[in-house]
C-alpha cells in the first residue's frame, strides 16, 4: 500500500520547460525528504524514413513538403531539457539528508540506433546520436558535482513502441531484447555508486547486458562473436 500512495503519474510535455519544471517541482514536493534523487531520461518516439515513397516528383512549381521533427525534438530536446533540470535541482538540499547518502544519479536512454547503422530512420538515429553526445559531454564532469550519469543503449524490445516492428524482426529471425534486461540495467545504474560514466547495450546474445567501461578512455562498441570473444571497434 506504501508503493502505491508514494507513486503519481505528473502528466508532462518534454518538449516545454516550464512543463518539465512543474514535473521536477511536484516530485521534490512529494519526497519525504524533499529532494530528487534519481532521474531517468527515457522520452523517445519512433522514426520516420527520411524518404517518403509517396512524395510527388521534383517540380519547380511545387516545393516539397517540410519533414517531421518531431522525433528529434521529443527524443533528443526532451532529453536535454530533462538532464539539464536534473541537475539543476540536484543541489537542493533536502530536508534530511542521511537518508541518501550515495551520489545522485542521472540514466540516460538512447539505442543500438545510437551505436549501428539503421537504413533510413535518420531521424531517430540522430536523436539517439545526439543523446550519446550528451553522455559524453557531462558524464566525468558531474561526478564532481556528486553525481553519476550512466547510459542505457537498448536493443529493439518488444513493446507498444515497436509494435510494427517487432513482428516483422521476428519474422526474419532477429531477437527481441527482453524488458526484464532493460528494467535490470537501469536498476543497477540507479543503485550502485560503483557505476559512473558507463554505459550499457542490451542486446540478445548469451551475455544480454554488456558493460562499457568507457570513464576514462575513447568510447568503443562491443559487439558479442561468441560467448569469450568480444570484438571491439574504436
């Protein structure tokens, strides 16, 4: 009965600040000691191709049509605002301090899209580059704010967002990540101070959460050729 009275859905345009602001606000205002401690930024919405099969011939007589942004304004805007009011209201103090003595913590979500190559969905890709920029960007620095960012890069999961999709992956022998891998990554970020600045691809083989353990170096991407034998690109 605790879970359920301590937990409130706070309805919330990513895309407008003063709209998230009310979001950060009404958290703090709930916590028993006042303050946010881990914030998850996971807006995201699917893509669009880059080029629509129906659009008319080129004219000079007819400008094309304006594409849509909004992927790359909910996924990567929505995103930053989130990281950067996190932040922000990080360094409230709260009423009790003792109750939380570990760093706060911030998990970022982008995708496999922001790490491999995805035909098409230039649009989703970008946002999930970008999100990837924003990692690599802040997560050192923070942690001299007493803060630990962490990055979660999901394969494709099965859910309502990729309900188009899935099937058709399946259909062609491709593997779904499991909700339960992702739920478990962001757990671990969420709770162990000894993750920072790391990020964390969920993908299908034996070894479903592969680690990067990138603080301190050039990022790479591990891609899994066996059960012993990772191959790494720089």
């Amino acid at each position: 009965m605790f879970l359920f009275n301590s937990v409130k859905f706070i309805h919330t345009d990513v895309l407008k600040w003063k709209s998230q602001v009310s979001a950060f606000k009404a958290a703090i205002e709930r916590s028993p000691s006042k303050s946010v401690d881990i914030v998850v930024a996971a807006a995201g919405l699917v893509g669009h191709g880059f080029i629509d099969p129906d659009d008319e011939p080129p004219s000079l007589d007819k400008d094309p049509p304006e594409p849509l942004v909004d992927t790359i304004n909910i996924n990567l805007t929505g995103v930053f605002y989130t990281t950067r009011l996190a932040l922000h209201y990080f360094q409230l103090k709260g009423s009790d301090e003792s109750t939380n003595p570990g760093k706060k913590s911030v998990i970022l979500i982008s995708s496999l899209a922001g790490y491999l190559e995805l035909p098409w969905t230039a649009d989703y890709q970008a946002s999930k580059y970008g999100v990837r920029g924003i990692f690599k960007a802040l997560r050192n620095n923070v942690s001299a704010m007493g803060v630990r960012m962490n990055l979660i890069a999901p394969w494709f999961i099965q859910t309502p967002m990729t309900k188009n999709v899935g099937p058709m992956l399946e259909e062609r022998g491709v593997a779904l990540a499991k909700q339960e891998t992702a739920v478990e990554a962001v757990l671990r970020c969420a709770t162990d101070d000894n993750i920072s600045g790391k990020s964390s691809l969920l993908n299908v083989t034996e070894h479903e959460l592969t680690e990067l353990f990138v603080s301190h170096r050039p990022c790479y991407c591990s891609r899994s050729v066996g059960p012993h034998r990772p191959e790494r690109r720089y």
